[in-house]
C-alpha cells in the first residue's frame, strides 16, 4: 500500500521467484512468505487499519515468515516509541523511529556480515530505526558501530536500512534459503 514495494519485488525477481503486491485480506491467502517494506510506519498503520488489512495481516504473521526493512522492521517489533504507530508484536524488541537522523542525514555505508554472506554489502539507512532492548532470542546478524541492523527470530528478519535500494540481492536469498524455505 505503501513504502518500497517495487524495489523489493524487483530484487526477488532477480532471484527468480515470482512476487505480488498484497492489498486485500483475499491476496493474503495466495503467499508462501511475506515483505513488509520500508516507507513511513505511521502511514503505513494508518493505511492497513483503513483499509482492513491490520487484523488480517495481523493472523497471517502468526504463520508466515516475513521480512521487514526499515519501517517495515517498526511494524514488526514489539514497541515504538510513537503512539501513532501499531506493532504486530513479531520480534522482540523495542524500534526507535529516525534514530539515525531525518531525511536529509541519510546515509550508505558497507557491512561486513560474514554469519550469512561471503562478500561486503553495501546498506543504505534513510530515517532508520534503532533496535533497543533486544530479547535473547533475537539473533543479531549484522552491525553498525554498536547497533544490531539485521536480525532474525525465528520466521522473521528485519534490517533497518534497505536492501532493496542495492543491486545486490543477498539479504533477499538468505531470507529466500534460509527462512522461507527451512520453514516449511
């Protein structure tokens, strides 16, 4: 409904898996797995709580694996520190929204990330949100300075920058390989 949807849909057709845009509770019914992309979590809570998806996508995280970057991550965790914004409560800790600086403090930088890939990867952070009071079932995967950026719990990985903005769709595979598929 909103956020960097196409991106993400591109960097999967890379892959060679098919994507769809999910925009009622009926298109719900026809995914393996799920991306929550990045765009603004106040519009984004406002758009799904409109639109009726918040309960029904709230029943299907319950089961399917999911991806979430940036405000995508916000949405996915269990707190914010923005009243405006509803969680589904799918990874535990708690988001700090912009906690890297506004819009125009974007920034790019390279993450090492030898647990999950063989080469530098190159993440871009536009308003991105600070992981805090991260749970110990969380496994961090990667850092920035001290800050945990991915993480996985279980079925669900988030990043707080946007892998999606890269032409480079190894957070994408892992997610592919490592979560989607070994849920099954």
């Amino acid at each position: 409904m909103q956020g960097s949807f196409a991106k993400h849909a591109y960097s999967m057709g890379n892959l060679g898996i098919k994507s769809r845009a999910v925009r009622t509770a009926e298109d719900l019914k026809l995914i393996d797995a799920l991306i929550l992309p990045g765009g603004e979590s106040t519009t984004m809570t406002l758009l799904l709580e409109n639109e009726g998806l918040w309960d029904p996508l709230n029943e299907a995280l319950k089961t399917l694996p999911v991806f979430g970057t940036c405000a995508g991550a916000i949405l996915l965790g269990q707190q914010i520190d923005d009243e405006r914004v509803r969680c589904f409560n799918r990874i535990n800790y708690k988001a700090e929204r912009n906690a890297y600086g506004r819009q125009i403090e974007s920034f790019s930088t390279t993450l090492v990330i030898p647990s999950i890939l063989d080469h530098d990867f190159h993440a871009v952070f536009i308003r991105a949100p600070k992981f805090r009071e991260i749970g110990p079932e969380v496994v961090p995967l990667a850092v920035f300075g001290s800050d945990p950026v991915l993480l996985k719990q279980g079925k669900v990985l988030v990043a707080s920058f946007h892998p999606e903005l890269t032409d480079d769709p190894s957070i994408h595979k892992y997610f592919m390989d490592e979560i989607v598929l070994k849920s099954r």
